[in-house]
C-alpha cells in the first residue's frame, strides 16, 4: 500500500483518547496533543534562540509531530503506569519500536523507510531539540491537567498529572524552562485561583519538590 498506508493510518491518532478510563470535562485525542506540542516547541525553541541557543528546526519538527505516531499500534498508556518502572518503560518503548519498524518494513517503499526511521525515532535525547521535545510534551500535560483541576475535577490522576509534569519540567536544563517557570506559570497559578481545587499550593509543593 505503500505510503497511503502511512497517511490513511494518520486518522487512528484521533480517535485514541488521552488519559483513558478517568471523568474528564474535555476529551483530548492524541491527534490533538501532537498539534499542541509542535505549538509549544516552536515558542520554546525561539526563546532557546534569543538566548544564543542554535536549534536544528528540521530535526524540531519532524520529532515533536511525529513523537506520538506509535500509540496507533499501543493506545495511551496512563503516566502513572508508564512510568511505574524502569523495566516497564523500557519494553513499553520496545514494544512501540518493534511496531514501527514492522509496519515501515511493510508499509514503506524502500527508498523511504530510513527517512521515517528518523523520522518516527524516539525523539526524546539529550540535545536541545530532543529536551525542547520532553519539555512541550510535558507542558501539554500541565495544561490538560489544569484545565481539568480549574473545572473542579477531582479524579486525584489530574494531580498527579500536573504535579509530574511540573517537577519533570523543572529539571530540564533550558533557558525556556526558566522562562516558563518565571513568566508563563505564575499567570496560570493566577488564572486558576477561583477553583475549588488549590491549584497554588500544588504548584508550590510540586516546585519545592524533587521527586
């Protein structure tokens, strides 16, 4: 089928659902969450420019679209449970991997399965592209989380959602997580005082915290 098979299969990510299984006031596909992310990256990496940071903007986009492609062959794996171990994210990651190099074997016309190779690689490393990918990812959680927290959800996954995310955030060498953490957060903090849910002292306790 040849390249077809990749783009008609592009139609599976919306309908995964994020976060399966828990009461949520708005549904997010994983469709969704990957526009989102490109988003994000590409005002985080021109913050990283501003501070004399050189960003391979090719390799940006092509991991930050494209980091989700292989929860078509797994579905979303709650955050807590992916995460649970070492172990289990390793083969978790396996598993996803194993999956995409077949259909790419099956699916792809030789002269472009190393392009998707790269292209559908795990993008999350230790160059800047690859932290500025870590670090969008885990600000869509921040903002599907709040959103949910801001409503008055209290399904306890949505904190430890927000929570995670924002001690994973804090970690992540960059200048635009400083940026973020001194700019962008404090108004969210803000936005979400009128909740019933005491969105300023999750925060507060998730920043003073190492784990």
């Amino acid at each position: 089928m040849g390249i077809h098979a990749y783009f008609r299969s592009l139609n599976d990510l919306e309908r995964i659902i994020r976060c399966p299984g828990k009461f949520k006031f708005e549904e997010h596909s994983v469709s969704a969450h990957s526009w989102k992310v490109v988003q994000y990256a590409k005002t985080l990496a021109d913050i990283e420019e501003m501070n004399g940071v050189a960003v391979d903007w090719k390799k940006l986009y092509e991991i930050t679209s494209s980091h989700d492609y292989g929860e078509i062959f797994i579905g979303d794996i709650k955050t807590p449970v992916k995460h649970y171990s070492m172990e289990l994210r390793s083969l978790l990651q396996q598993v996803e991997e194993g999956m995409i190099e077949h259909f790419i074997e099956e699916h792809i016309p030789e002269d472009f399965q190393a392009i998707f190779r790269r292209q559908l690689r795990e993008g999350k490393d230790e160059s800047v592209e690859g932290r500025i990918l870590e670090v969008a990812d885990k600000l869509d959680q921040v903002y599907e989380a709040f959103a949910e927290l801001q409503r008055g959800n209290t399904e306890k996954e949505f904190v430890v959602m927000y929570r995670q995310a924002l001690v994973k955030i804090k970690h992540i060498p960059l200048h635009c997580v400083e940026y973020f953490l001194h700019h962008i957060l404090p108004d969210l903090v803000q936005e979400g005082t009128l909740s019933a849910i005491d969105i300023k002292r999750i925060t507060e306790e998730a920043l003073s915290s190492d784990v």
